[in-house]
C-alpha cells in the first residue's frame, strides 16, 4: 500500500502538507541563521569541532562522535577559513527541523494552520535561535530526533515497515552526532511497551532497523571501546559543572520547559497534557510518556537543558492540534494565539542578537594573537622544540582556529579529546602554556616562568627542564574535567 493510497482511506485522509506557510517559515529561519553566520568569530564548541576534524579526524574523540567535525573539516576544506561555509550545514538542520515539524503535525492530523502554528513554534524556540547557526553536535541533534518521531507516527498511520528501515539509518546517524539518541530508542521502546502500540514492537523489520542503525554506529562504539569508554566518564563530569552553568537540577528543569520558546512552551505542556489523557492521540501516548521519562532521566543526572530540543515539535504539534479541534467546536481564542507569536517572534529575534553578540568581540582571537606574541619573542632555537598548550581544549581549539591567521603550530592540550590525541614529539621539550595556572604540569619541568598577560585571566607560562618523556606525561595529565 502506497502512502497516497492510504491518505485517501476512511478514517485515514490528513490533510494536505501546508508546503505555503510551513516552508516559508522554513526560509525566513534560514535566512535569519544565515545572516547571523556572517558576524563574529567562532563559537567555542565549533572551533573545537574544526580542531578535531582538521587535525585529529578519527571514528571518535573523547567526547564527542565523528560527524559534527567531519562537517566541519569538508566545510572548511571547500571553503577554508569561512564561517558562513563552517555554519550551513547547522543552518540547514536547523531550518530542516522546522519542515519535519511541520511533517509531524501533518501526520498527527493537523490543519494547515495548526502545521503552521508547530513550524513557528519550532522556528522561535529558545534553543533553536540561540544556537541554530552554530556547527556543533547539539545544532544538528534536534532535526535527527524529529526525524524518527516523524518516521514513528507516519508507519502508526500507514503500517508501512519501510519506515522503520529508515527509522534505523537516521537513528545509526543520529548515534555518530550525539549518543543521546541510544538512550532516547531505549525510553521509546519502554514507553511503547508500557502504553502501545505494541505491534510496533511485534514487527521484524523494526529490529531489522535497530540492526541497521547498529551496524552504522559499531566503528564510532569500537573507538570508544578501545580507548576505555571516556563518552561514559563524561557522565559525572556534565553533572558536575550543572550548578555553575544552569543552576543545578532546578535550573535545569525550568530551562528544559522554557527553551521551547514563548509559544512552544505553552503548545509543548498543553500538547503533552492532551498525549496523556485524549484518546484521540492514545496511538501517541508514548511520545508523551518518552518526554516525561526523558525529563525526569535528564533533570536526576544533571544533564545539558537542551537535550529534550529535538521533542519540542511532537508535543507541540499534539498542542496545536488542540487548539484546532477548539476552533472547529468554536470555543475561539484567537486574541491569545496571535498575540503570543508576536512575543515569541519578537523573543526569538532577541535571542539571534544575542547570539551575535556572544561572539561579537572574539576571545578567542585575542588569546591567540597574544599567544603568537609570546611565541615569536622566544628565540628561534627554543621556539623549535616549544610546545604551545592549552589549559583547556577551549583554549587548545582557539589556538588552532587561528593557528593560520597567527602562524601558530599546532596546539595541545590533555584535555577532553585533545588528551586522547597523539602526545606532543618527542623533541620537543619546552611549552608555552595558556592558563590560569600550569597544574599538574609542574611536576614535571623544573623552570617555570610568566611571560604574557593573555587576557581573560589568563597567562602564557614558559616550562622548561622537562623531567619525564611525554610518553610518561600524558597519561597522568589526561582530564575530561574543564579548569
């Protein structure tokens, strides 16, 4: 059975995708993200995703899976130091996340308009503004999530099981940009055995799929495997910088709720309200259910606020749907509803401003330019065996970012992924190192001395009298914990 043959079934026909205002929503967002792409210099976590991909690509790093730098070192490679090229393919996600929004309250039955209403609330989102122009994992996460809610309630519709081969190649993708989306399968499953449909789960191709999906993320899991698991050890180490970023487990959960935007924080608690209890969604409960356990999961372990942003659009959809089914019985609100998009629009254009401005006035160009200053003041044959390293992989990633503009080598760093790169060469037996204090690598070079004030805090520190190999060395500095 074809999917146009289904639409046309009793008690099956949706309406029309609502291609005139779902996709222009789409283009005005991604025009949006574009221009903000323009400004500043780059964002630390996308810098971080150049290094990474640019110096050290492999099948998987300390924290991080392999596509988001891969997408940075091809964007840098067409186009070598742009940051509108670096940035398209978050802004494309981003307005890619928008569509399938749509799709989704299509799916769940909505009108044109109420499609309309879950796209510009995907679009105004908190999160989706603040960092929709931004190449990093957490960028591109949101768009592959909705991909396989909106896989799951198509094949509930059509009972098509080639959806659900499909469902497992975005899942094995969506595993080489963030392994959340392994712990999101596990609560769906639980949350479809406990309040069905169950026939999703009596179906072979489904685990046809989950084979799939694990076939595409097995190299990216036997890196991790054989470099003794650090994803695992990021756990606690998230956890522990919650208080400081977001307020602890309070902080977290509001945000969870308020990142959905002015418009899709009341559709996502009202749609969720309405998965829970109206049997028309009963076939959908899960997708409620999934949220509340995934909720609850992120808040206990002090998760990022962010990790629920791909499961904005279902519950919101399930909310617009709602506010459709008022209009047809005529309980009319329509002063409220306009209204609150005006605000969210309006807190959504803030909220790109503000993007802007964070990386407005780069650090991290005036960290390497004062970097480079210390560098070239060593004499020539000290500075060929110098190390310059990083306290932390910010500032390592910083380094090599504009490593070119300020003819710097290459950076190290022993922390995050940069502890699981290749050590510094054997030869090379002096550092230059950025930081607020040298640490644990005191203990092994004799002379240590201040010689550039680098701004932020921070000084550039010249260690010398190395004492052990780097062979020795980097396995006892080797930290996942940011200084």
């Amino acid at each position: 059975m074809t999917a146009s043959e289904a639409d046309t079934i009793p008690g099956q026909r949706i309406a029309p995708f609502a291609t005139g205002i779902v996709l222009p929503i789409a283009a005005i967002a991604a025009v949006m993200h574009s221009v903000a792409s323009l400004f500043g210099g780059y964002w630390f976590d996308e810098v971080y995703m150049l290094a990474i991909g640019g110096h050290h690509l492999d099948w998987g790093s300390a924290d991080q899976p392999p596509l988001a730098p891969s997408l940075a070192a091809l964007s840098d490679a067409v186009a070598p130091g742009s940051l509108i090229a670096l940035r398209m393919p978050a802004v494309l996600a981003t307005a890619c996340g928008v569509v399938v929004a749509g799709l989704i309250a299509r799916e769940l039955g909505c009108d044109r308009r109420a499609q309309g209403f879950t796209a510009a609330a995907q679009a105004t989102g908190v999160w989706t503004t603040l960092f929709g122009h931004w190449l990093t994992p957490y960028t591109l996460e949101p768009v592959q999530w909705l991909l396989l809610i909106w896989l799951l309630i198509r094949w509930i519709r059509l009972r098509d099981d080639r959806l659900l081969l499909a469902l497992g190649v975005v899942a094995g993708i969506a595993a080489l940009t963030k392994f959340q989306v392994l712990l999101l399968c596990v609560v769906l499953v639980a949350a479809v055995a406990v309040v069905g449909p169950r026939e999703l789960l009596r179906r072979r191709l489904l685990w046809v799929g989950a084979g799939i999906a694990a076939l595409i993320a097995t190299p990216t899991l036997v890196w991790q495997y054989a470099h003794g698991w650090p994803q695992l050890r990021m756990a606690p180490v998230v956890a522990g910088e919650a208080e400081a970023l977001y307020g602890g487990r309070p902080g977290i959960a509001v945000q969870m709720i308020v990142f959905a935007g002015v418009v899709g924080a009341a559709l996502v608690l009202y749609g969720l309200w309405r998965l829970l209890r109206d049997d028309e969604l009963r076939d959908y409960r899960f997708v409620g259910v999934a949220f509340l356990l995934l909720f609850v999961v992120f808040v206990a372990t002090a998760g990022r606020p962010y990790y629920l942003a791909g499961l904005y659009a279902p519950l919101a959809a399930a909310g617009a749907l709602g506010l459709q089914r008022r209009r047809e019985t005529g309980q009319k609100r329509r002063w409220l509803i306009w209204p609150a998009y005006v605000l969210s629009v309006a807190l959504a254009v803030g909220v790109l401003i503000l993007s802007v401005s964070i990386v407005r006035t780069d650090v991290g160009e005036r960290i390497a330019q004062r970097t480079a200053d210390a560098y070239y003041a060593l004499p020539q044959a000290q500075r060929e065996r110098t190390v310059v390293f990083g306290e932390s992989y910010i500032v390592a990633a910083y380094l090599d970012g504009y490593s070119k503009r300020y003819g710097l080598p290459e950076a190290y760093s022993a922390n995050r992924s940069y502890g699981y790169f290749p050590p510094p060469p054997a030869d090379h037996d002096t550092v230059l190192y950025l930081g607020r204090d040298p640490g644990a690598l005191r203990a092994f070079f004799a002379d240590i001395r201040t010689v550039e004030d680098v701004g932020e805090d921070m000084h550039a520190y010249l260690l010398a009298g190395q004492r052990q190999s780097w062979d020795e060395i980097w396995p006892r500095v080797r930290t996942l914990t940011v200084s």
